[in-house]
C-alpha cells in the first residue's frame, strides 16, 4: 500500500458540529473553543457559515465570532456560504476561503437550498464575480457525493457534470462530502478515481461523516486514491440539518490517531486535540462521539495486572 507522507485535516467542528446542536452556543465560548483548536495546529478550520439566521440560528454570530478570536499565522479561515448577501458578510469578516454549498441531487438541493442543482450553480454565478473583486478564494463542494438519502446511488456522470459546470466557473477545489454516511471504501476509491481521471487538474477533498461507522476506512480509501485533504470535527460533532439520521463527521482526535499510527503525518498536536475534546464531550454528553475519548491512544501503556488467580484456586 503506497499512502501519502503528510495529509491536510481541516477542522470543522465550530461550523459543521456546532450547527448540528439543539441549543445555542453563546459566541464568548465559541470563541474559546476556536481559540484552543487554533493552538492545536490544524492549517485550516471552518469557523462559520453566513447562513440565514432563521435557517441554522447556531450560526447567527458569525461576523461576531470571527471578530472575536485571536486569529493565528498559518490558519486559513473558511466559511460556508449560501449566497451573495452572505459572501459580503464574509468578505467584511475578513474570511479567508468560502465554501460553496450544493447538493449532488435535485431532490437533496431542493430541500436545502430550494434551487435543483444546476440552478443552485447558476446562482454561483455573481458570488464568483464578487469573489473576484476581493482576496478572499472560492471553493466548492458536493453534498451526498457517494448516496442521496432521496434518491439513492448518484451516478458518476452526475459528478462529471457538476464539475464541469465549477471548471466553467473556474473553482477547481471541491470537496466531496458523505453527508448522510452512505459511503464504502470501494465506493469511495471508484468516484474518486473516476472524477480525477476526467478531472485531473482539480484538487479534491474528503468530508466524511461516521454515520455507520465506515468514516475511517474511508478515509484510508481517500487516502489510497491520493487524497491528502481531509475535514474532521473534534469529538466527532456534527451532522446536516438538511438530511435524515445525519449522525457527526468523524472525530479529529480519531482520524489524526489513525493517520499517525499508519505512519502519515498530520503536524496536529493530538494531546491538544483530546483535550478540547473531552472539555466538548463534558459539555455536550449526548452528541460526542470519539473512539479515542473512549480508549485512549493505543500506545498508552497501563501497569500490568500481574499474575491471574485461577478460579477455584485455594
């Protein structure tokens, strides 16, 4: 198995896994939050999206947010964004990168977006232009890439079209997101290998969600196919507000202990991780979801028991 040396984890959990929470977060503790993860050494994290606030009202601080934490060197700042009005919101938070939103289906985009998919990319349209005039970069993304709770299987011409269409808009940055959990490694591996023999100028990403417990092998898949982008939220928070059973992406801690023990660098303090990890889970009981806060990293030894006494034994 040739795997890459180093691999990117961008940290999601302030947008995708605070979204997902029934109540609010007050902004001070966000920005507490996104302060220790900016510690821990993640080169990229997704802070907000400039969503509607009667939509996700989790994200109606984002400009207050973004101007409250203490922004570090080497940390690229993205955002989710749904349209013009929320661009600008962006661009005057100083937002690094945008992520775009679009479903891989109709029946997925018209719930979340009230748009079919090609009209949703139509109204990409002016957002880019806009971009433009700014510094701040464009990226895209595919929600539902590997099943549709709707709809089911999406066909790699499906795929194949939406790039086409962001290759005309000149975003070549995707990311592929298994949203509800629907993906399989050779699921992975096949839409991946075939996106990128027809697109291989583009530079692809995975957002994988636990939601069945395959998230890990998945990414080893992603992996195996070259990727080296990954997006992971700390304790495994998260899920779409716009799909069924969308359970959270694949906790950080768990994804960089895997990486790391395969021999694939992440440059991510793990240690720091757990620990802004176990201050969530201490907070949110019911949403966390870690392997690691559970076990513990496998290299860390515990004092052996010493000899058995046999059942039976006088």
């Amino acid at each position: 198995m040739t795997l890459p040396s180093n691999v990117n984890i961008a940290e999601v959990c302030p947008r995708d896994g605070f979204q997902s929470l029934p109540e609010k977060i007050p902004p001070n503790e966000k920005i507490v939050i996104i302060n220790r993860l900016m510690e821990c050494g993640f080169p990229q994290m997704e802070v907000t999206s400039f969503v509607h606030p009667k939509a996700v009202p989790q994200m109606s601080d984002a400009q207050e947010v973004l101007n409250g934490i203490n922004r570090k060197q080497g940390v690229t700042l993205r955002a989710l964004v749904p349209n013009l009005k929320g661009l600008e919101r962006a661009i005057a938070s100083n937002v690094d990168k945008i992520k775009l939103m679009l479903s891989a289906t109709d029946s997925h985009s018209l719930y979340n977006a009230n748009a079919t998919t090609m009209e949703a990319m139509d109204k990409f349209i002016p957002l880019v232009e806009r971009a433009k005039e700014s510094d701040t970069k464009v990226t895209g993304s595919i929600s539902v890439a590997f099943g549709c709770p709707y709809e089911g299987d999406v066909p790699i011409e499906r795929h194949l079209k939406i790039c086409q269409r962001y290759q005309e808009l000149g975003i070549h940055e995707i990311s592929l997101a298994d949203t509800t959990g629907m993906a399989h490694p050779v699921l992975v591996k096949k839409v991946i290998a075939s996106i990128r023999d027809s697109y291989p100028e583009f530079h692809f990403s995975l957002h994988l969600h636990n939601t069945r417990g395959m998230a890990f092998a998945n990414a080893v898949a992603g992996l195996e196919e070259g990727i080296i982008d990954f997006d992971s939220s700390v304790g495994g928070l998260g899920g779409c507000p716009y799909a069924p059973n969308a359970s959270g992406n694949i906790a950080s801690e768990d994804l960089i202990h895997g990486f790391e023990e395969m021999g694939v660098k992440t440059g991510i303090n793990l240690d720091a991780v757990m620990d802004v990890a176990k201050y969530l889970e201490d907070i949110f009981p019911k949403y966390s979801d870690s392997f690691l806060l559970k076990a513990g990293k496998s290299k860390s030894l515990v004092k052996a028991p010493g000899k058995q006494k046999k059942i039976g034994e006088n």
